[in-house]
C-alpha cells in the first residue's frame, strides 16, 4: 500500500472537544491519527458563539462559528501534534425564492473561518440550500419533515422543485461554486463537491455529468471528495466511480453500510468492498489522506491496520 495511506484523519467536531477537552484529541492521537475532520467548524445555533448570523427563520437561526472558539480549536489540534486540513462546510444554496447572490456574504463570512482554521480544502455538498425547514420558504413539507412524517430525501426534494427545478438549481450551483472558489483561492484553499448526496444525485453520482459540472464552473481549485458510503447507499458503485473520477478525488471520508441506510458505521462492519476501493483509488494515484467519517476511532483503526496488512 502507498506512503500516503497512512495517513489517518479522524472525525472529531468542536462539539466533542466541548465536552472532552483535550483529553479526546490526545486519544485519537494516541491511537496513530494524524489529523481530525471537524463537521461543526463553520455553523452554530448558538446566539453567544460570537458569531454573525448567516441565515434566520421564525424556526431557526443559523450563525457563523465566533472567531474565539475556532482559534481555540486550531491551537488545541495543533498542540497535541495533530493537524486540520479540511472540514464540512453545507449550505450551497439560498432559500427557494431567493436570488442567487443571497448567499454570497455568508460565504464570505465562512471562508473566512476557514483561512483562520488554516484549512487547506473544505467538503460541500452542491445542492444543499437553506430554508428547508422554514413554513416561509417549504411550507407544510418543513411541519411534515419535523415530525418525522417524510424523510431528509423527500425534504431535499420538494426543496428543489421549489427552487425551481434541477436545471435552476445547477445553473445557480455553477455561479455559487465560481464566487466560491474565487473566495477560497484568495487563501489557497480547494472546494471539493462530495459524491453522491441525495441533493444532486444527477450530477454528484454519475462521473461524466460530474465531470462536465467542474468543468463547466472552470476553477482550477474545485475539486472530488469521494464518499463510498454515500454511494453504495444510493446504488452507485464507488469502486467504478473512482476511476472515472481519477485525479479530480483530493480526499475521501470512509464509513460504512449495506446499502440500505446511510448509517456511518465503522468501516468493515458493513457491505462495502473496501480492498477492491484501495486497489481503484491506487490505480488512479490517489494521493490525499483517509479521513474516517465516522467516530469509532478505536473500531476504525483495527480494521485499516488490518486492511493494510492484508494489502502489502
């Protein structure tokens, strides 16, 4: 197996750290993990965070991340010997209704955090917007959504058809990605678009259409998160996918299932082929770190040794 599989990011949000301080950075650590992948870097509900407000509803406000905790939590990272290279970043969209442009200063404001952070790419999720789960902008689907009566996948559905359709959602894609990229730049950061999310199963999951999108917003640093689990749980193989996708795959986030549910489980204890996985992304010289999406550090680490031994 290649040097650059050894290199080992776990799944460890600011939320952990609240509440274990530094105690779980240091187990992770200990562990042989490199780096942490936080999912919680950017957005908070929290109103004292320190930060501007990015989004508000009569249900929900949405605010940036204050500077304070986010330095806070590079510093911690970074003094137990661990790194921060990427984190989650959503909301790709504004409201249905709104125009386009809407969601450029909250962007902004993010980036921003991102730089801060020191990060050197973030993951998105085209297609994702806000408002869904606001009566103003999804109606009776936000109360069905609420109480449990339709899944995240029918949300996202109804979202998009309020929106205006796939069409309209792409072709807005395209210029938020574009201002996106160009705010990422200015800090050498890279975008990458996470393979098949429910949000834009059309573009995200079929390599050629993915392709022809990166292509089509034309930024030099966009760029693939591959997510195998994404992809077996909506019927596309990530094995063949990661060979169409090639060299444009610049991180990938590991869990497991089978098929049926996206249930992050610790990888191997589902269904997906994982030595025929790191056999592809070998084959197209896949040359970034594995970050494990999933926070059974100790279940995580067993496998991959075991993977790896049984790979050399």
């Amino acid at each position: 197996m290649k040097q650059n599989f050894n290199y080992l990011v776990a799944d460890f949000g600011l939320d952990s750290f609240e509440k274990e301080s530094e105690e779980g950075l240091r187990f992770i650590r200990d562990l042989g993990f490199s780096g942490v992948y936080p999912q919680d870097l950017f957005c908070v509900m929290d109103p004292k965070s320190g930060g501007k407000a990015v989004y508000s509803s009569p249900e929900e406000t949405i605010y940036a991340r204050g500077e304070a905790g986010v330095r806070e939590f590079r510093d911690a990272v970074r003094k137990e010997g661990l790194t921060m290279e990427s984190a989650h970043f959503n909301q790709m969209l504004p409201p249905p209704g709104e125009p386009v442009d809407w969601i450029f200063e909250s962007h902004d404001i993010l980036v921003q955090l991102a730089a801060l952070a020191g990060l050197k790419r973030f993951t998105t999720h085209m297609g994702w917007m806000h408002g869904l789960t606001s009566l103003r902008y999804l109606g009776s689907s936000a109360t069905d959504f609420s109480k449990g009566k339709i899944s995240l996948r029918q949300l996202h559905a109804e979202g998009r058809k309020r929106y205006g359709g796939l069409e309209a959602m792409v072709d807005d894609s395209v210029l938020v990605y574009r201002n996106l990229c160009d705010l990422a730049k200015a800090h050498d950061i890279t975008v990458t678009i996470e393979t098949a999310c429910i949000e834009a199963l059309e573009v995200n999951a079929d390599a050629q259409a993915f392709l022809s999108f990166i292509e089509r917003v034309d930024r030099e640093n966009l760029k693939v998160c591959l997510d195998p689990g994404h992809c077996q749980w909506n019927n596309v193989d990530p094995v063949e996918l990661s060979r169409a996708l090639g060299d444009r795959i610049v991180e990938v986030h590991f869990h497991d299932n089978f098929g049926d549910e996206d249930s992050h489980l610790p990888v191997g204890q589902g269904s997906i082929p994982w030595e025929e996985l790191i056999r592809a992304l070998e084959s197209v010289d896949y040359a970034g770190n594995i970050t494990f999406e999933q926070r059974d550090h100790a279940a995580n680490q067993q496998f991959w040794k075991q993977l790896q031994n049984g790979l050399q």
